[in-house]
C-alpha cells in the first residue's frame, strides 16, 4: 500500500512539469485573445499641425462635479512622436510642456 502511494507520488511528480506548461500555454493564450479584443475595439487618434484640440482639464480646474471637463481649444503646432505634442493657445500663447493624445480631443467649432 505505502508503496503504491509512492510510485503515484512519483508519477504526478513527473507530470507536473507537463501540467505547468499546459497552464502556462493556457495562459498566454488568454492574454493573447483580451489583448487582442481590447485592441480592436480602441481607435487610434492622430493630430496634425493646426488641429484645434480640447485639453482634459487638470483637478485642481475643476471647482465642483459640474465644471468642465475639458479646456481650450488649443492648437497643435508640433507633432512629436508616440502619441505626444506640443500646443499653443489660439493667442499664439505658447504651452510649455508637452501632450499626450489620451489628455487631449478634437474640438469642434
């Protein structure tokens, strides 16, 4: 008897190896299936030089729950790479740091 329970001890032993693998794969094929539903669903947005763009407004512009969620518009004057650009003010007010395009939407007029 006790020597059953041994060599069954040994043989999930040795499958255990296999088990975590085939988790492992079950994983990554998991991941890879949320990744690639979420990322159907985003739309890409790209700015280009003098797009009028509305800025998410930071919180402490924001006096009560009922305060505008966005400032501006602004104006794109550069277009920095990665998602990131720089804005000026429609009085040629120069923005001195730079933008991220989840910060930022186009204004329309």
């Amino acid at each position: 008897m006790a020597e059953e329970s041994n060599e069954e001890r040994k043989v999930n032993l040795d499958l255990l190896d296999e088990v975590r693998e085939e988790a492992r794969i079950k994983d990554e094929a998991v991941k890879r299936r949320v990744e690639h539903k979420h990322s159907s669903k985003l739309k890409p947005q790209q700015f280009q030089v003098a797009d009028l763009v509305m800025r998410k407004a930071h919180p402490y512009q924001l006096e009560n729950k009922l305060s505008p969620k966005w400032t501006g518009p602004f104006r794109v004057t550069d277009v920095l790479g990665n998602g990131t650009y720089k804005l000026e003010t429609l009085e040629e007010g120069v923005i001195p740091r730079t933008w991220n395009v989840a910060n930022l939407k186009f204004y329309f007029s």
